[in-house]
C-alpha cells in the first residue's frame, strides 16, 4: 500500500490506519490507541517523511528533559525580518535582522552586542540588553 496521502488519513478505518502506521513509523501501532491520536502521529510523521522531521537541537533537548536533566535557556533565533526594540535613557532604539547582519541607523552590524555598546557606552551582552536572553533588563 503506498503512504496515505494527508488528507486521505479521516477517511481510514481502523485496520487501515493499521496497515497505513506500518509503512509509516516501521513498527505496529499501540494496541488500545484511539483512532483520533493515531490519525495526528501518521499525519506528523508523514509531514516530517514530506519536509524533515524536528529541529536536531529540539530533539537533543527533548532527550535531555527525557532523562530529567534541564535545558539550556538559549536566545530565541533571529529571522530575517525580525525586529527588535529597546529602550534606553528615554529613548526608544530600533534593531532590524537581516540576512546580512543587524541593521541599526542605516548601517549593518554583524553583532548585537557591538550595537549595545554604541548606544549605551558601556560593554553589554547584546542578546540580553535587547531582551533575548535570560536577565535581560526589564
């Protein structure tokens, strides 16, 4: 049986559903599963099959808090198109992130941190003066 298609999975019975899990995830399916859940993890693993599964970084994690162990609070990544804000001695300051860097005042800046430093003086850690890591100022 070739892989269900997305939405060809609402219409599948229960020994379809079965049938379908096998050539999906390679092993048989919980006995007692609802349908319902085993239509969302067929409908995830075939999205993942379709355009790649997890990030490697969220898998690690996951593994890590599996085995009771904590995580890293790392800064969230930055997209192009991103756009950060901070305000500093009553004025407000505008960051955008681009492919190339951060552009702050018309010119690019390939570190967060060499922008805080700029408008503050002072040696900063630029994720957190920007508010994207942990005791960043309030």
């Amino acid at each position: 049986m070739p892989l269900p298609k997305l939405d060809e999975i609402d219409d599948l019975d229960r020994q379809a559903l079965r049938v379908a899990w096998r050539e999906v995830v390679p092993r048989s399916a919980p006995p007692r599963m609802s349908q319902v859940f085993m239509r969302r993890v067929l409908a995830f693993d075939i999205q993942a099959q379709i355009y790649g599964g997890l990030p490697k970084s969220f898998l690690r994690d996951l593994n890590k808090v599996a085995k009771g162990k904590t995580t890293s609070n790392k800064s969230p990544s930055l997209k192009p198109g991103s756009r950060l804000l901070r305000e500093w001695n009553g004025v407000t300051y505008v960051v955008d992130v681009t492919e190339q860097g951060f552009v702050w005042n018309t010119k690019t800046y390939r570190s967060l941190s060499k922008i805080a430093h700029m408008i503050t003086g002072t040696h900063w850690s630029g994720p957190r003066f920007f508010g994207l890591s942990k005791g960043a100022p309030k």
